[in-house]
C-alpha cells in the first residue's frame, strides 16, 4: 500500500515534470547545445581571454546576444499577458541605438546619451500605451503603426545614415556594457538578468502581476474589482517600449553602429516566439517571466545552432516561422483534445476487454 | 426665430444625420484624396494631368489588387500580413523560372499556385488550430520571406521576349498631342480592375459576402445563425492570398525584376489602404470601394513627399501618422454610435 503511494508521488512528481513548459524548454536548450557540440567539438570550450577579463567561447557569444531577446521578451511577456502584443519592439531598438550613437557622434556625454535613448524609448511606448489604453485602439494596429514610424524615426534620427561611433572618444561605457565582464560573466547578459528580476520582483513580489493578469482576462470584470485597467495597459506598453530601449543598445552598442534597416529587424518576431516558447498563452491572462527568459535564450541558441550548423544565413526566418507554427499548433486545443480523446479510447478497449475476459 | 425656420434647420439635421456616420471615414478619405491633388496641382501643376493618372493607375495597380485582398480578412476583424512576403516568394519564384526557360503562363500558374497553398496555410492554422490571425500570418509572412530568400538573394531580371510584356505593354485610350496628357492603361491595371468588380460582386452580391460581414460583426453569433464560418474563414485567407500573388505578377511584369525583399512593408500600404478607405479594423463595416481609394491616397503621398522634397525617411512617418489618424477616427465614430 504505501509502495503503491510512493509510486503515485513519483508519478505525479513526474506527470508535473513532464506538462511543465519549463521542463521541455531545458530539454530543447539541452537538445540544441548537444546538436552544436556533435557538429563542433569546441563548442563547450572555454577560455579565459586576459585582453577583455572575461571567458570567452561559442556559449559566451550566445548569452552576450541572449541579452537582448531577455529584454524584449520580457517586455512582450507583460503586453501579451494583458491580451495585447507589441509589434513595435525592433523598431524601438532602432530608434533608441539610432539615437545614442547620433548622440555620441555630436560629441554629448555617454551617460547623457544612453539616459536620454532610454528615455525616448519609454515615450514611444508610453504613446502607444497611451493610444491603447485611453483611446482604446486595437494593440497590434496601434504598435503596427509604431513599427512603421519608428523605422522611419530612426532613418530620420541618422539622415539615413548608418551612424558609426566606433572611433568617438568616451564611448567606453555604452562599449563595456555590450562587450565588458562581470566576474568573466558577458556584462549585458547580467545586467539583463537584473532587469528580468527586478521585473520578476514587482510582478510576482506585489499584486502587479495578478492585476495584469485579470487585465488580460477580463477588463471590465477588473475594473469592477478595483483595478485600473487604464493603468496597467498604458504601463506595460511603457515598460515594452523601455526594455526595447535598452535592447536596442546592446544591440548597437556591440558593434557602436547602428543599422537602421537591420537594426532590430524581425525582432518582434524572435520575443514572440520566446514568450510562446515560454508558456505565455498569447491570449492572455497568464504569464510566465522564468519561460519566457529561457525562451530567449533558447532564441539565441537556436540561431547559434543555425550559425554552427552552416545553414544560410537567409534561411533564419523560415526556420522561426516553422518553430513558430509547430509551438502554436501544439498549444492548440485540438492536438490537446486529441491526446485526451485516445486516452479514452484506450480504456474503453482496455474494459471491453475486461469485460470479455 | 419662427416655427418654419426651426423646423427647416430640424429637417436639415435630419438629412444629415442620414448619412451613416461611420461612412464619415470613406468621406474624408474621397475629401483628402482630392485636397491632395488641387495642392498638388496649385504647387507644381502636373497633378491634373491624364499622364498623371495613368502613371499612378500603371505603378499603383499592386496597391490596389492588395488593398482589395486586405479589405476580406480585415472585415472579419483579422489581418493578412503575409501579402507582401507572397508577393516577394512568387515574384523570385516566377522570374526564376522564366530565367531558367519556362514559358510565361506556365510561371504565372506556379505563381498563383504557390500563392493558394500560403492562403490554405494560413487558413489552416487559423481555423483548425485556433490561431490568431495576426501570428498566423505572421508565421506564413517569414516563412513565404524564408523560403524567398533561400531561392536567391540575387536581384533576378526577366529576360528579354519573355512572354510577360503584355501584362506591361501599355495601351493608349486618350492620345494628346501633349505627350504628358496621354491616358494609357495597361492589363496590370485591367486586371485591378477586374479584382475590384470582383471583389465588389463578392461582398454585396453574394451570401459569402454577407457571411463576411457577419462573421465581422461577431464571430459566435454568425456561427450559431448557422452561418458557414470556417469555410468562409478558408476562402477569405485563400482569397488574399491568390490575390496578393496575381498582385505580384501584376509588379513583376511592370518591374520586370524580382528580388527576395520585394514588397517589404506591402502589407502596411495594404492596411494603410484599408484603413484610410474606411473599413472598420474591428471588422463588421467597410467597402472594396473605399479600399480603393485608400489605396488611391497611399499612393498620392509618393509623388507629393518627394515634390515637396521631404527626404524618403519621412514617407513612413507620414503613412504611419496618416493610418493612426484614421484608426482614431474610427474609433471616435464608433464611440458616437454606441452612445447613439
């Protein structure tokens, strides 16, 4: 009997396990790290490189780029979560990167620079927010609109102009905090695990993530329980546009060159597919910052992996948009019933059978 | 102020108010298109002209085939972003092949074909696995840019004598002795054409349009009058997409190139189209007509930005600002009903 017990624990133990996204998101980071280091054997190698202070090898690389989809992702987490989306991420990080380096190459202090790109990217989202929430405009036409604008924003920032700080004086610290080390650790990749802490913190630590939630199921049904709705659309399409901002400098910061076609293209797309990734339903109402951290660096990997592997560099989108359709068919209600319906089936044989014997 | 007067100014408010006030959008689009061309016209003085027009008919064709394919699934409330990676997929799959010897119609089938399996794609996913449009599409959208690219990256040219030129070939309706007032077409803009009348006959004469309409209005309450939802939901994404594919044939054989970014940022001038032509984005209300016109203004705003000499970086700004305008209109519309 208590054998039996034991048993039905480590089933349940196992059973959670197994239908938790989490699991099968270390699983497929795991899977992709196996992939690289079958196809190159130094992939797990590390070295301790005295010119920057830090480790340096593929899996170093892949979490110095990982920082980047940490902050959107994070950003598109919370939006998704109240049932909306953002779109206008990759643009974001144009005009932000787009920003800071015209800053830098006019000769204003660094800090200056990286407070006030910051900034800008908090407008930009607190406009879109502001649409969303006040107006009442649909999110993704509203950030469809920001998209569009930002990429001309940043072309308008730059005169069209890739803009190259690489050689401006001072740069140092936007440079540190895209290349430096922590303790040998990639500097963005920590100070992007702080931010999605600090997030993490608020949200779970105080109500704000349940209001965001209950915002993502029902608005009104909130706004009946005390809950500004208002409040809570307009901050997280801030907080989008914010975090987006920072992304947009490590993504230039890295080379201290903004592109303003490329920089942050597509990129909307890679923090959807990481929050997807990491079991935030896109219907909302439900949000995961743990899964949907690990999704963005599963997003680094699988491009590392695509890069190790040799694919075309052309290819990129159209293998995300497989991964894409895959996940969202399996999170569809169909392919779940499916599983439950053969389930029933099996017993119902299973007594037909007992009921012949 | 006498009794007759009152009622006169009643009987005026009356009048007005019978214009439907969500067709208020589609006025002002009508209102702006024109405000664009007397501005146009009074500044640089070549907005009036016949060439004018057949210029923005001949370039603009695309636009409009689009904007017709956009207005489907935007009634319904959902969005076709992959139009413009459609666009580009079978542009590079269609010159390649007529690169590689293949005659013409042969290519402009496979074109419209591959456009039919990315519009079953789409609606595949969207009704057997309950995604929302938008991520559908957008999947399909990187997906049919993916595959683009990794045909060829390469700016691909049509060889000369292929069997395309008569989509292009243009054909003179007015002739002027002014070379700058000649009125030409060509089938590119016979085929925009005809999607239009088609897409007219489908919304309001058929009861697949009425389908559409009430799937856009609310999706449960089509299902249980017992409307066919889910094979209308099929026909609309297969719809846009066989047409954003007649759309690229239309481009590629005015362009006589191809290349796998092509119609980067279409889907936008699509739903800027839309948009500016009334249609709600909330789906329910919206005509192909409007659509049209929108697509009329979008294309106005080229010629004028850079005859103003507003660098190109700002276009995107203006149709952005252009389409937020719009959509805040709307919304303000819809507000006044509901209190109505």
């Amino acid at each position: 009997m208590a054998e039996q017990k034991q048993r039905s624990d480590e089933d349940s133990t196992v059973r959670k396990l197994l239908s938790s996204n989490l699991t099968w998101s270390v699983v497929a980071l795991m899977a992709l790290i196996v992939i690289c280091t079958i196809f190159d054997h130094g992939f797990l190698r590390l070295t301790w490189n005295t010119n920057t202070g830090g480790l340096s090898g593929p899996l170093i690389t892949m979490l110095q780029e990982s920082a980047r989809y940490l902050m959107i992702a994070t950003g598109m987490t919370l939006v998704i979560s109240t049932a909306g989306i953002d779109l206008s991420v990759g643009s974001v990080m144009a005009v932000s990167g787009a920003a800071a380096m015209q800053m830098l190459v006019s000769g204003i202090n660094v800090w200056v620079a990286i407070l006030l790109s910051l900034l800008i990217g908090l407008v930009i989202g607190s406009i879109s927010g502001a649409l969303v929430s006040i107006l009442g405009l649909q999110p993704f036409i509203t950030t469809l609109i920001m998209m569009l604008a930002g990429r001309g924003l940043a072309k308008v920032i730059t005169s069209g102009q890739n803009t190259d700080a690489s050689s401006i004086q001072g740069g140092a610290p936007l440079r540190w905090m895209a290349n430096g080390f922590i303790l040998g650790i990639p500097a963005n990749f920590i100070i992007a695990l702080v931010i999605v802490g600090l997030v993490g913190l608020i949200t779970r630590k105080t109500a704000m993530g349940m209001m965001i939630e209950s915002v993502g199921i029902n608005p009104e049904a909130s706004r009946m329980t005390g809950i500004k709705p208002k409040k809570i659309l307009f901050m997280v399409y801030a907080i989008s546009g914010l975090l987006a901002a920072v992304a947009g400098l490590f993504a230039t910061a890295s080379v201290m060159r903004v592109d303003v076609v490329k920089t942050g293209q597509d990129l909307e797309m890679y923090a959807i597919l990481a929050v997807v990734i990491g079991g935030t339903s896109l219907l909302g109402g439900k949000f995961s910052l743990t899964g949907s951290a690990l999704g963005a660096i599963i997003i680094a990997m699988i491009r590392k992996t695509i890069i190790t592997l040799g694919i075309d560099s052309a290819a990129t989108p159209a293998f995300f948009a497989a991964v894409v359709i895959v996940i969202c068919v399996m999170q569809a209600p169909k392919i779940h019933n499916l599983g439950a319906e053969m389930k029933r089936r099996r017993t119902l044989k299973e007594q037909a059978k007992a009921v012949t014997a | 102020m006498s009794s007759a007067q009152a009622q006169a100014i009643k009987v005026k408010a009356k009048s007005f108010h019978r214009i439907d006030p969500q067709m208020i959008p589609t006025i002002a689009a009508v209102v702006i298109f024109i405000l664009m061309l007397i501005m146009g016209q009074a500044l640089f003085g070549t907005y009036a002209r016949l060439g004018f027009f057949s210029s923005l008919l001949i370039d603009h064709a695309y636009l409009v085939i689009l904007a017709v394919a956009m207005t489907l699934p935007v009634l319904t409330g959902g969005i076709d972003l992959s139009v413009g990676a459609i666009v580009a997929i079978t542009a590079v799959v269609g010159v390649k092949m007529t690169m590689a010897g293949v005659p013409a119609p042969l290519a402009i089938v496979v074109m419209l074909l591959i456009g039919m399996a990315f519009g079953l794609l789409a609606g595949t996913l969207i009704e057997e696995f309950n995604m929302q449009p938008f991520i559908a599409t957008l999947s399909t959208m990187f997906l049919a840019r993916g595959v683009a690219s990794i045909i060829s990256t390469d700016s691909l040219t049509l060889p000369q004598n292929n069997n395309f030129h008569w989509i292009s070939d243009e054909i003179k309706i007015i002739d002027n002795p002014k070379i700058s007032n000649d009125f030409s077409i060509n089938v590119g803009v016979i085929i925009a054409i005809l999607v239009v009348v088609f897409g007219y006959m489908l919304l309001h004469k058929t009861r697949t349009g009425r389908t559409i309409y009430a799937i856009g209005g609310s999706v449960s309450s089509a299902e249980l009058m017992g409307l066919p939802v889910k094979r209308t939901q099929y026909l609309i994404y297969f719809t846009s997409a066989t047409l954003a594919s007649l759309a690229s044939i239309v481009y590629t054989a005015n362009i006589g190139s191809a290349k796998n970014t092509v119609g980067v940022g279409w889907e936008l001038d699509a739903v800027a189209s839309v948009v500016i032509g009334g249609t709600l984005v909330t789906g329910g209300f919206g005509y192909v007509l409007g659509s049209v016109v929108g697509a009329m203004v979008r294309s106005t705003i080229d010629p004028l930005t850079s005859d103003f000499g507003v660098p190109a970086e700002w276009t995107t700004i203006v149709v952005g600002m252009m389409i937020l305008v719009f959509v805040v209109l709307q919304r303000a519309v819809t507000a006044i009903n509901e209190k109505e």
